[in-house]
C-alpha cells in the first residue's frame, strides 16, 4: 500500500469515526470519559479551561495514554500528533528536532511544568534526552503564543508535566528490555498526606543501538534519571512547592564517518510560592533554573557546551465574576560556558505581560500583550487575539490572530567567525479559524490557519568561497494548512486520529522548507478485555527533502506498532509493545536509518 494510499484510508477513517458521535448523547457517559476526551489545558492560557474552551488548537497525550504506548523517547509520542512533525538522526538518544505547523525545531519551546528548557546555543531543546516515563501528561498548543510565553513560540509551545502524589504511599516498579540489547528499569514513590504532596523517581536505560549509517557500526545510548516533586498546601490556601529532575548519560553518533559521543546533562529545578491575597486575586512567584550540557568527544574533537537559564517569573490571577486576567513580569538570564570563545557569554531578558479571558456567553474574548526587552537583540511586544463562539451545546466557532517572534542564538550572535551581532529576530503573524464539536462520547475538532515569517535567518557564503559562514535576515516564509483530529470512547474502545496537511513554503525560493513532510497521518486504538488492553498505531508521513534546495527527497512512509498489556495478579502486570512491525526502512533526515522492527517486554508491580 502507498503512502497516498494511506492518507486516503486515514481521511475515510476520521470520517467513519466522527459519524457515531453524532448520535451520542452526552449523559451516555460518565465524567471521566468526558474528562478525557475534553481535557483541562492550562499552556494555552496561563489557566485552566478544557480543550473546547481553550480557543487554540490543543492536543493532549495523558499517564493512560503514556503507560500503554510506554514510548522510548519522548518524541515517539509527539510524532504525527495533529500539525506536529518530528525528524532525527536516528533512534535512541540522537539528535532530533520538533516542528510545530512548519516552524523550526528553534521557533518550538519545550516547558517542563512551567520552566523553559533549551540549549542557549543552539536554540532548540534536547527532545531526544528526556525519558517519557517521568512525566504524566503532554500538552501540545499550536499555533503563536510569543504573547504569553515570549521568544520562539512562533509554532506553538510543548509542555510536560510531571506527576504530583495523590492518596495513600503508592510505590511503582518496572523492569524490561527488547530489541538492540535494551535494558530499561524504573521505580517511583507517590502520595499525599495532611496537605502534603510527593513524588520521587528514578529510571535508567541502557542500550547497544543499531547501525544507524550503513558500515559505521551500532550506536549505543545510556539514560539515567531522576525526579523529585514536593509540595504543601497551607490552611490559608497558600502553597508552596520544589521540582527537581535531572537527566544524564551518553550517546554515541558517527561524525563525518568518524566515531563520536556525548556526555549529556539536562537538568531543571525550581520553587514555588502560591498565596491567595484575597478571595479573587492569587499571586504566584517561581524561581527556576534550567541547564543543557553537553560534553563530545571525537570527530573534530573535543567540544564543550554547556548553558545555564535562570528564570524569575512573577504571576497574578484576579477573577472578576465570569471574567480572568492575568498579568505579570519576568526576568530571565542566559549564560554559556564552552570551549568555544564566543564574544559575549550571556544576556538578559525582562518582560511582562498580561491577557485577559472574558466571557460573555456565548461569546467568549482572550486577548494578551506582552512586551520583551532583551540585551542582546532589543525589544518585542507580541500579542493575539481570540474569539469563541458557542453555536449551540455541541460546536464551538473560534477565530484566532497572534504575533510571535524566533530570537537569534548565541551561535546566530556571538559564534567566533561565524556570527552577525547585528541580526534581527525572526518575526512571524498568524490567522487561524476552527471548529470543534464536543460530546460525551467523543470530539473532532478542524483547524485552518496561516503562518507568515519574515526575517528567516539563513546562513549564506559572503565571501564567496564556496563555505557557509555568517547568518543573515533575508528570508520570507508562508505556511498554511489544516488540522482535522477526532477521538472517541465507545464500547471499550478508546480511540484517537489525527490528519494534517501543512505547506511550508520557502517565499524566495518556492521551495517547501527542510524536513517537514507536508502530509501525516496518526491512528491510535486500544480496547480493554478484562484484564487484558490490546491496542496499536498506524503513522504515515508523506515525502520531505533534507536540504533547502529541494534536491534531496526522502520517500514517505507508513509504520505499524502492536501492544498488549495483560494484569496476571493483583499489583502485578507485563506489558508487550511490537514496534515497525513490518520492518520499514525509512529516514527523517538524509543518511540516518531509523529504527527497524523492535520488541520490547517489560513487567510492572504497584500502582
């Protein structure tokens, strides 16, 4: 079967799966189901509100969904999620890069319960490094939101959310191994007591790897990590809170046909003080701080980079009946400390911000500003604007319009040789119209927007000597596309499809922008039997290019994963995924194999 084959069995699909929804009356179920399937969201607005109440095109992948798919690398759960694409050099802790609605893996923020992390160099997040086991909740939001969240939110923000103890001491324990020589073990602690909360976890991976470039030889990676949540709430409604969670170990890659590796570090940290001031206004102070390090050995030698942010966020919700708003102020700080000598070592950034959420049902209002003052580039003020509007109990109308803004990097900055301290940030503007019908059986949701970035910082050859070597504000690019999704929970099923089309345009060129495929497909089903959960994924992605000429293709392709878990007693469980069952081989960038077929088993006691 073709890819095209596949899109076309995807579009068949979300429709046949969208039509018993109508017929579903809403008290057909019970509130966690609707919970479920119109989930709170709160890095769409700084607040809580369900999904159909977000105004944004919002995905949400939750600890149920995590524990059955039991992913390897975080972005095997983002991969084809609606307008999300995903490419890297290979699996199991290579480099790897995240695209939101076609923006650069640089223009999309990772956010780990509220704190930013990054590599200050090279602008993007370490995606490959984080294990998904320590987190309970994904949320996906798409499109603009520089005007909450300031610079590089031009695609859309990630945050992941890590789990907070709840009832009696629950303990946890995981063991497993498969394909490559993986071996994976985890254990966690969780509960809660007299307004105390707590969470502590721990998880290691290890694996010998596969020859990801023919002839170098297999790549291993080593992953350990730790995880450690607290937090009190006081009679008064006051809280306060510390998260910790640090990841370390290696990879190894081949570089220019040379043997390397990596010594990694991500690490994020903070504390927290929430206090209600009066009845309606709340006032919340996070201290944070976030490091991506890394250590190569091998290929043009030895290289460190090492980037520390450090984050004071000042944050006020005042409720005035029916109506919210928020506003704020932060101050963030960037260091490097590397073997490179780059021209300037850090910078600041102070902002503050505000957004109001009104509603005057059926019409519901989200506007927000912020204002950016950053030593390095200057100053930006994004904003957007979003409007809902309840056609009847089942559908819900939103048009949306944003500013957002991709800051230069420290590389872009202040690379010896190679940078331009006189660039300009990439500045982008986006429309989008939706609509979204919610049930008590299911949703489907149906998103069209449009992206337009100027000031693309493209790195070119000045002198002409045949070497790229200092970037540049020259270029123009336009994205539109459309996002249809749609899930439902019917007779033990739970079932999920999302199907995208993005066209990321290079306005110089023509050209469509560098590994982003135009079309995805994503089909996830499971089913409960008793003590048994059976279920699988079908992924399809059209075809790409590696390179901004459009010259070097990369086919399309289609892959299936089977999984099964089975409760054999009391506490106790094993769980089997197949993953590629039918051994695809294909590439997301050029001259870099992913993954063949893989097994995995693995057996769980605890909660």
């Amino acid at each position: 079967m073709t890819t095209s084959r596949y899109f076309r069995w995807g579009l068949a699909s979300l429709c046949l799966g969208a039509t018993p929804l109508t017929n579903a009356a809403p008290n057909d179920t019970d509130a966690d189901t609707e919970q479920r399937l119109d989930p709170v969201v709160v890095s769409a607005t700084l607040a809580p509100r369900t999904a159909s109440q977000s105004l944004s095109s919002v995905s949400v992948i939750d600890e149920a969904t995590l524990r059955r798919q039991d992913p390897t690398d975080i972005t095997d759960v983002l991969r084809a999620q609606p307008g999300v694409d995903v490419s890297s050099n290979g699996s199991f802790g290579k480099n790897s890069s995240v695209y939101l609605r076609g923006a650069g893996s640089q223009s999309t923020p990772l956010m780990i319960d509220g704190i930013r992390l990054r590599s200050a160099t090279a602008g993007g997040p370490s995606w490959e490094f984080l294990d998904p086991r320590m987190f309970e909740r994904v949320e996906v939001v798409r499109g603009p939101r520089g005007s909450l969240y300031g610079a590089d939110a031009v695609g859309g923000v990630v945050q992941l959310f890590t789990p907070e103890g709840e009832g009696e001491p629950t303990p946890r324990i995981t063991l497993g191994g498969g394909s490559f020589d993986t071996r994976r073990a985890s254990a966690s602690l969780s509960g809660s007591e007299d307004g105390t909360r707590y969470y502590v976890a721990a998880s290691r991976l290890e694996s010998d790897g596969y020859e990801i470039v023919d002839g170098e030889g297999d790549k291993g990676y080593d992953n350990t990590t730790g995880l450690m949540s607290l937090s009190h709430t006081f009679e008064s409604g006051a809280e306060l809170g510390v998260l910790g969670l640090r990841a370390r170990g290696n990879t190894e890659f081949d570089s220019f046909g040379t043997p390397s590796d990596t010594d990694y570090v991500q690490q994020v940290a903070g504390v927290y003080g929430e206090l209600p001031v009066t009845d309606t206004w709340r006032s919340r102070l996070t201290l944070s701080e976030a490091r991506d390090e890394r250590e190569t050995h091998g290929g043009t030698g030895e290289s460190v980079f090492d980037t520390r942010t450090r984050t004071a966020r000042w944050e006020n919700t005042l409720a005035l009946g029916r109506h919210e708003l928020v506003a704020g102020a932060e101050y963030a700080r960037d260091d490097v400390d590397s073997t490179v000598d780059y021209d300037e070592d850090s910078r600041d950034n102070t902002a503050v911000f505000t957004q109001a959420l009104l509603d005057f049902s059926p019409l519901t209002v989200q506007a927000a500003l912020r204002h950016d003052d950053n030593e390095a580039y200057g100053e930006e003020t994004t904003g957007s604007l979003a409007l809902g509007y309840e056609l009847d109990d089942i559908h819900t109308l939103r048009a949306s319009y944003g500013t957002a803004f991709r800051a230069p990097t420290f590389n872009d900055l202040y690379y010896p040789g190679f940078a331009n301290p006189d660039l300009d940030p990439e500045e982008s503007e986006s429309v989008e119209l939706g609509l979204r019908g919610q049930l008590g059986r299911g949703f489907w949701d149906l998103a069209f927007y449009q992206t337009d970035i100027d000031d693309l910082i493209s790195n070119i050859d000045t002198d002409g000597d045949g070497f790229v070597d200092t970037p540049e504000n020259v270029e123009r690019a336009r994205i539109r596309g459309v996002e249809l999704s749609t899930g439902a929970e019917v007779l033990d099923w739970s079932l999920r499809a999302a199907l995208t089309y993005t066209d990321p345009e290079d306005r110089e060129t023509g050209n469509q922008l560098a590994r982003r495929a135009k079309k995805s497909l994503r089909f996830d089903a499971d089913r409960e039997l008793g003590d048994w959960t059976l279920g699988g994924s079908v992924i399809a992605q059209g075809e790409r290019y590696d390179d901004a000429e459009n010259q070097q293709r990369l086919g399309g392709f289609a892959t299936f994963d089977l999984r099964a878990s089975w409760d054999f007693a009391p506490g106790w469980s094993t769980r089997l995924t197949l993953e590629n069952l039918l051994d695809k081989q294909y590439q997301t960038v050029g001259g870099y194999d992913s993954a063949g077929r893989a097994a995995f088993l693995s057996v769980s006691f605890g909660g």
